[in-house]
C-alpha cells in the first residue's frame, strides 16, 4: 500500500533531538519498505524549513525512494474546499474549535484520499475530522 507522507513527519526525522524522532524514522521506514509518496504541497512546505533547498529536497527524495506527486487535480482541490470548509464552519460555530489550518493541510489529505494512499502524519485528529474515510497512520 502506497502511504503518503506528511510534512511534520520530515520535520520530526530530520530534528534528532525532537521528542518524535524515533517514532517518526521507524513509521517512516515502515512506509518505505512499501511505497512513499509525498503531495507537492509537501515539498513546497518543506522548502520553507531552514538548509532545505530544492537540490536538498530532490537528492534526500531520490536517495530513499519517496515520489514527489505533482499533479493535484480538479477533484483534490474540490474535496479539499469541502473540508476546508467543513472545518472553517465548526470553527465558526464552535469558538476554539482546535488550531486554526491552512489550506495546504487540506490538500494533502485530499491528495491521499483521492489517490487511495494512508496518510503518515502527526496531525491524526485534523485528517480523521476532515476526511473520514483516510486512512491514517499516526504514533
């Protein structure tokens, strides 16, 4: 089964000293002895880390097999607005209704979703909410 990969995984594996290191290299590693992919807007959030560079992030993917899915098509970017919307309503309704998200995090769970992966993340309570049918893989 293809699994798709969240940015927060990236910034946990790469951060020896975070807390999540370890859980996050293993399921990595459990996703890689399948098939990983990554959604564009994956790599477009992990540009913005510090020493992440274009030829940083395209050596690291290449040298462990991750796929970098560049095609978000018109289906993704409707399932994406619902669930945008979705949960741009319950935090409307329900003041403080969990952190505030952006546009991206809905993306890539419509990505996975439309795609048929798991989605490997550490926001599990975000992408359960948002899109019931993900499968997804957290720790």
């Amino acid at each position: 089964m293809t699994t798709a990969v969240d940015s927060n995984i990236f910034v946990a594996f790469w951060d020896r000293d975070n807390s999540l290191n370890a859980p996050a290299r293993s399921r990595l590693d459990t996703a890689l002895a399948n098939r990983a992919v990554v959604a564009a807007p994956v790599y477009a959030e992990l540009l913005a880390l510090p020493s992440r560079t274009e030829a940083f992030l395209d050596s690291f993917f290449k040298d462990v097999g991750i796929a970098v899915d560049w095609d978000i098509d018109e289906q993704m970017w409707r399932a994406a607005g619902r669930a945008f919307e979705s949960h741009a309503s319950r935090r409307r309704k329900y003041e403080g209704f969990g952190p505030r998200r952006i546009l991206a995090d809905f993306v890539i769970g419509a990505h996975a979703l439309r795609r048929g992966y798991h989605l490997l993340t550490l926001d599990d309570r975000l992408y359960r909410t948002a899109f019931p049918r993900l499968t997804v893989i957290s720790f």
